[in-house]
C-alpha cells in the first residue's frame, strides 16, 4: 500500500543547479508586472532586462521591479549577450512573430518561455515548434496551471497511485474574468484562454484522451461577438476514465445585483481514494492558496489537509521557468515543451469541433 501523507514539497517545483540564468522579457503588462518578475525574484531568478511594444511602459515597469536594462526593441535585448532565455509575455496574436524574430535573430538564446495558447492554431503551433527545434532553442509553454500547488499536489497522489485507478475528475470553474482587449479578435474566447488550463491540466493528471464531447453558448454579459463563452466539455480516456470541465464565466448575475457563488473546484475519484481541491486564482490580487483535501481507503475515512502558503498567482510562475531552467541545464526537453503543447492545442480544436458540428471527436483526429 503507497504511503499516503504527502511530504512538505511535492507541490513545489523541481528547481534547477543554476538560478542565475540571464532573463529577458518581452511584453510589459500586468501579468509581467505583478506575476512573472514577482515569482521570478522571488525564486531567486536574475531578470536583467526588458523590452514591449511601448518602451515608456516597459521603462515604467522596469523601475517598479528593480529590472536594470530596458531595450527599445527585441533585437536590441537579444543582441545583450548576457541574455540566455527570453520570457515573451505579448498578447496571443502578436506571439508567433516575436519567437520567429528571437529565432532568426544572429545570436542564439538558449531557451524561449511562451505564453499559452502558444499559437491560436496547430499548424502555426507546428511551424514554431519546428523553427525553434532547427534553431537548437529550447521551446517551454507557460501553462502554468500544471504548476498550482494543488494540482501539483494531486499530481503526486497519481504517481505514487494512493489514489488507485482513476475513475472521474471534475473542474468547476464560476469566475467572472476581466477579458483583455486582444481576446476580442481571436477565433477563440473560452475555449483558447480561459479552458486550455483545464484541458491542460487533466492532459497532466490523465494522458491524452481518446475522445471529447463539448456544448458551449455565449455568455450573456460579454458584449463583444464570441461563440464560446460558457463551456462545458467531456473527456473519454482509453482506461475507463472521464473527465469534465464546466468553465462558466457567466456565473449568474452577480455583477448585476445577485448573490455571488464564484470559485474554483476541482475533485479526483479513484478506486482507493478521493481528493478534493480549490484554486485560489479568483481572489487575485488578493494572495490566496489554493487547497487540497484527500482519503483513501486504507486510512479508513481520515481526511489529509496539506497546507501551504505558496499561491497559483504568481508563485506558480516560478515553476514553468524553472522547468525551462532544467531541461536547458541537463539537454532534455522541458516538461512543457512546444511539442507537448502541442496537444494541449489539438485538445482546444477538438472541444471547438466537438461544440460547433454537434459531435463526438476523437482526439487523434487533430493530432498530425
């Protein structure tokens, strides 16, 4: 029988030899501001410099964080020589033309941390994949939703199986997001930036699905055109498995007068065991960690309660980086590489197909 007390860092990342690797980012928005350089600092992490499309804003951003050098393009950061990773924090649609200009620049960085989705399609995804494949630059993704310290928490349960054979996951999502002006002119609204989290994170627990069914309907406060507001999504695993995820950014009306009910819940049913979680991502800025709570059956009903003071917002940034940081030092592909981001994409496309043709889609159909 698995030991089933988890030990004080499993919900923490894996960190790397050297924490001095030199940092540039690219973009200097709020999610920068107060997520990426807070978490990178934090850690220990050396951000020497920045650049974004506004360098008064990336000045002002610089200032505020203690970046030292500020860079009025791209090529003027990559042409630093101390700079060995680029953090590109841009909006999803201008993503793709930065990495390609990091990849085509004469100096090589050693790696590239992009933001999800890293393309809006797979064949854009592929392209990239490939480009920085052929440049020898290390491609991570930053779902960094794997690196909640919940999620990362349950993770180790299913490695260690003290939960025993998987049988059903859930994700309950009632938040109302702030949706940023570029999400209004994407293909996608939900699906590409609010769900890929979800069907990131049960891709993590669970491998890859075989099949997916999906509804979605637009969410009745969001003025601007979209399809995909609310989405509801179900995954079959070739072991027996399901999972679900019920992202509803409608919420009922509580902006408009009602009572709020808003959250993140998460639950894990296995054949020995279950596990209970919340994120904590809704009371941001306000830091709250989020929460694990499990049995199993060879405790007979005792509840374990973790607790830990780390938040997903922004400590969890720390760990993608972190992962970017390790495959660079060892060779190895980052555990969220441009290529196993890959699925993650093709399981988006899937869910868009499964809601707008009014069918059951098997995952492989995406995959090429």
């Amino acid at each position: 029988m698995p030991e089933t007390v988890l030990d004080a860092v499993a919900h923490l990342p894996e960190w790397p030899v050297r924490r001095d690797w030199g940092i540039g980012v690219v973009g200097a928005g709020f999610i920068v501001r107060d997520c990426h350089l807070v978490a990178y600092n934090d850690a220990g992490f050396q951000t020497l410099a920045i650049t974004s499309r506004t360098e008064s804003r990336a000045r002002e951003v610089a200032e505020f964080r203690g970046v030292s050098r500020v860079y009025p393009t791209v090529e003027a950061l990559l042409d630093d020589p101390e700079i060995e990773i680029v953090d590109v924090a841009v909006p999803p649609a201008e993503q793709p033309a930065v990495i390609r200009r990091i990849v085509d620049h004469p100096r090589k960085v050693r790696g590239i941390l992009a933001q999800k989705p890293l393309a809006f399609t797979s064949a854009e995804a592929h392209d990239l994949v490939a480009a920085c494949d052929a440049a020898g630059i290390a491609l991570q993704v930053n779902q960094n939703m794997r690196y909640d310290h919940s999620v990362r928490a349950l993770k180790a349960l299913l490695d260690r199986r003290v939960l025993g054979d998987p049988v059903l996951a859930t994700i309950e999502l009632r938040a109302i997001p702030h949706w940023m002006p570029w999400a209004r002119d994407g293909r996608s609204l939900s699906t590409f930036i609010m769900s890929i989290h979800h069907l990131d994170t049960f891709r993590y627990w669970l491998g890859d699905p075989q099949r997916v069914l999906a509804s979605t309907r637009p969410d009745p406060r969001t003025t601007f055109a979209h399809a995909d507001g609310i989405n509801l999504a179900i995954l079959e695993f070739a072991n027996g498995a399901r999972a679900s995820s019920w992202d509803d950014v409608w919420s009922g009306p509580a902006r408009e007068g009602a009572g709020a009910d808003l959250g993140v819940r998460w639950r894990f049913e296995g054949t020995d065991g279950l596990a209970l979680g919340t994120i904590g991502w809704p009371a941001w800025p306000r830091r709250e960690p989020s929460t694990l709570t499990y049995s199993t059956r060879s405790d007979h009903g005792k509840w374990h309660k973790p607790v830990w003071p780390h938040a997903w917002f922004p400590d969890a940034f720390a760990g993608t980086m972190s992962g970017l940081m390790r495959a660079i030092e060892d060779g190895s592909e980052p555990d969220i590489s441009g290529r196993d981001n890959l699925r993650t994409i093709a399981l988006c496309e899937a869910v868009l197909a499964a809601a707008s043709e009014h069918r059951v889609v098997p995952f492989a159909e995406f995959l090429s």
